[in-house]
C-alpha cells in the first residue's frame, strides 16, 4: 500500500512540476491583477464618460420592472423589480477592453512571433533539403565516373 502512496505522490509532484501547470498558475495570477485594473479603467473612466452623454453614471442607469422602485422611506426595503442594465453594459465593456489588450498585446505579438520562427525553422529545413538533395547528385556523378573507369573502353 505504501507503494500506491509513494506513487501517487511521485505522480502529483511530476504533474505539478510541469512547466504547464505553473504557466497556468501565473497566467491566472496574472489575469485576475489584469482584470481589476481594466474593472478600475471602466468604473473611474469610460463609465462616468458615458454617463455624460446621459444624465447620470452608467452603473446608475436602470428600468423599473414593475411599481414605483425606491426605498419604502418607512421600513427601507426596495420596492418594485429594477433591471441593472446599466451594470450589465459596464461588465460587458469591461469584458471587451479586457479581451481587446489581451488579443493586441499578447496573442496577435505571439503568433506573428511563432509564424517568423516557423518561416525561419521552414527556411533552414529548405536549405538542409537542399544541400542533401545536391550532395546525392554529387555522389552520383562520383558513382556514374567510377562504373564509367571500369567498364573496358
């Protein structure tokens, strides 16, 4: 039984030693200091600008479902159903500016990055290919001169 452990544990440790694991891990990290700052840029900025073009903050703007919404002055309890819809267009610029950086400053760099390797690594292969394909031809020659001094004239 003491050897299952032992496995399982070796098994663990080699999984989390793994560099895509603790990529993972500071992707997330990374990510989650990324969202507050885009979630504070929206909230400090881009919400009040846009409430300028209205009347008020975008997180303010809401509809009544139904009655009067407010406060009950008596006992402070909400009255009515209000829709947020003013939260739900702040979260979803806060979704589109996060995935607008996210794709100009990390994927779009890293895939031009990865497409120049790859044109450099297929470059180097061709040149490889190449020399391969004429060092044959080469040996060929040698071979065809070789038969041609045997052979009695």
């Amino acid at each position: 039984m003491s050897e299952k452990k032992v496995s399982l544990l070796e098994g663990f440790k080699a999984f989390l030693m793994r560099g895509n694991v603790i990529d993972l891990a500071v992707a997330v990290v990374i990510g989650a200091a990324f969202t507050n700052v885009v979630n504070a840029i929206v909230k400090g900025i881009i919400n009040p600008l846009v409430g300028a073009f209205g009347t008020q903050d975008l997180e303010r703007y809401r509809s009544c479902l139904r009655g009067p919404c407010g406060a009950d002055p008596e006992t402070g309890q909400a009255e009515g159903i209000e829709i947020l819809w003013g939260s739900v267009l702040s979260a979803g610029l806060s979704f589109l500016i996060t995935a607008a950086v996210v794709y100009f400053l990390m994927v779009m760099p890293m895939a031009k990055y990865l497409a120049r390797r790859a044109a450099a690594h297929a470059a180097k292969e061709g040149v490889k290919e190449t020399l391969e394909v004429s060092e044959l031809e080469v040996l060929k020659e040698i071979r065809d001169e070789l038969v041609a001094q045997r052979r009695p004239s």
